[in-house]
C-alpha cells in the first residue's frame, strides 16, 4: 500500500494539521485516502457510524480525505485520567486505566497484532495512507516498545517527512539532533523535512535551509508559515481552541495554505514511488 509518514521532533510542531492538509490534498488528487494513528494519547474522541471511539484528530483527518471515519483509523486510544494513569481503549473496546509501565508490560504484543490487523483492513479499501507519529522518534529510552513512530513506518514500509517548529526557537538543532538519534535504516526512511510556524519573510530562512540540506543530506520540502485558527482541539497543549472564520472550510483553506509553501510533487512523488 502506498502512503506517507509525518512525523516530528517534537510534540506540538504541527503534525496533525500537516497530516490534515496531505489528507486532503491526496484526496484531490483522487485517491482514496485513509488516516492512520496506531495509537494516540487525546481527552477529545469521536464515534463512529458503528459506535466505536476513537481519536478526534483522525476522526477529522478522516473528514479531510472525504472518507468515513472507522476504527481502524486509530485501533489504540489511550484517555488521560490524571497525570500518570489513562484509560485503553483497543478497537473501542475500554480497558481499565493503567500507568505508563504497566501499559508497556501488559499490552504491547496486543498493540502490534492491533495495528497489523488495522493497516490490513485499511488495504482492503484505500490507495494510499497518511499516517501520523507521535512525539518524537528519538526518544531512545522508549525505542524497545515503541509502538506509533519508526516501528510503525517499518511495518506499513512508507517514507517519512520530519516536521520542525521553529516557533519554538531551536528547529536546526532539534532536526540534527534527531536525525543523529536515529539507527540507519530509520535516517534512510527520512526523504523531506518540513520547517513548520514560520514567521516573516521566508527567504531569511534560505541559509538555514541550505545548512539543513546540506548537514543533513535530506531536502526540505517546506516552510510553512505560520496560519489561521482552524478550530481542532490541541492534544499535546493544553490551551483553548479558537474558531475558524465563518463560513471557512478548514480542510481546503489549510490544504491550500500548505500546498503553497510545499513541493507538492516531490512529496506526492514519494507518495507515488
């Protein structure tokens, strides 16, 4: 199947609304789309046709690609309770809250039979998939039981495209130094960086793209300025959701806001390959 990853290097850079656009933007190219999260950590959650809950954001993803949202689209839900505890929920199926230890020891190989299961289906029905990480792949003290970033691209074999906030201050170095992070043959997975929240005019930015490319040996495929309110809850900041402007659509304005600061087809040819 073929398909495409986003991943960042950190939370809150943005990879869900990458994600929303791409949805989208495949869509007009007319393929059948579907969004994949293996496993997300979220309160906000919607229900299927079939009554089964799963995430928000690939709920919306699954709006953006004009498709219905079905489970397989996120098979793992993890609800925060408190700080350490959250509840699980496989397939929409709920388990009790468990702490992060726990979740690691007593659900893993049904985690990996769940997004096997889930990725088979989804080939079943779509061309293409736009899959979503989380947090950031180089958090190496998780790698043994990782279960939504690296693993995940190995087990549906797509590239990835590495998201960076430079809102935030600090996206060179977070880009190096998760590419530094990484074992080989996820560096390799790596084809197109994405400079995400930029502020001003982008070519002050030319140098720092040409070191990226050049340090890196990976091309960036985009700075994306920073955009509208588009009205989706955060999941990885607690702060409110502001409306989009009346009468928006959000998934064509974001897909055209994107589009325009993107190699569209260079990543539509990774898409492609």
């Amino acid at each position: 199947m073929k398909g495409i990853m986003v991943m960042g290097t950190a939370s809150d850079v943005g990879k869900t609304m990458i994600c929303t656009a791409l949805c989208r933007l495949l869509s007009d190219e007319g393929m059948r789309v579907a969004p994949f999260k293996s496993q997300n950590m979220s309160r906000f959650s919607a229900k299927t046709e079939d009554g089964e809950e799963m995430s928000r954001a690939q709920f919306l993803h699954a709006e953006a690609a004009r498709t219905k949202p079905v489970i397989e689209m996120n098979p793992i839900l993890l609800k925060p309770v408190d700080n350490r505890k959250a509840d699980v929920r496989f397939f929409g199926e709920a388990f009790d809250a468990v702490d992060g230890m726990e979740y690691r020891t007593q659900f893993f190989e049904r985690s990996i039979k769940a997004i096997r299961t889930s990725l088979d289906r989804l080939a079943e029905t779509f061309d293409v998939l736009v899959i979503e990480g989380a947090g950031s792949p180089a958090e190496v003290n998780l790698n043994d039981r990782e279960i939504v970033n690296m693993r995940v691209a190995d087990m549906a074999d797509v590239p990835v495209l590495l998201v960076a906030d430079i809102d935030r201050g600090g996206a060179i170095a977070s880009i190096v130094g998760t590419l530094q992070l990484l074992a080989p043959e996820h560096r390799a997975r790596v084809k197109g960086i994405i400079i995400n929240k930029f502020h001003g005019d982008a070519a002050l930015f030319q140098e720092g793209v040409d070191f990226i490319e050049s340090y890196t040996g990976i091309r960036v495929v985009g700075v994306i300025p920073h955009k509208m309110n588009h009205g989706i809850e955060e999941e990885d900041a607690d702060r409110p959701a502001s409306e989009a402007p009346a009468g928006t659509d959000v998934y064509d304005a974001w897909a055209a806001h994107v589009k325009a600061h993107l190699d569209w087809p260079f990543v539509l040819g990774l898409v492609e390959r």
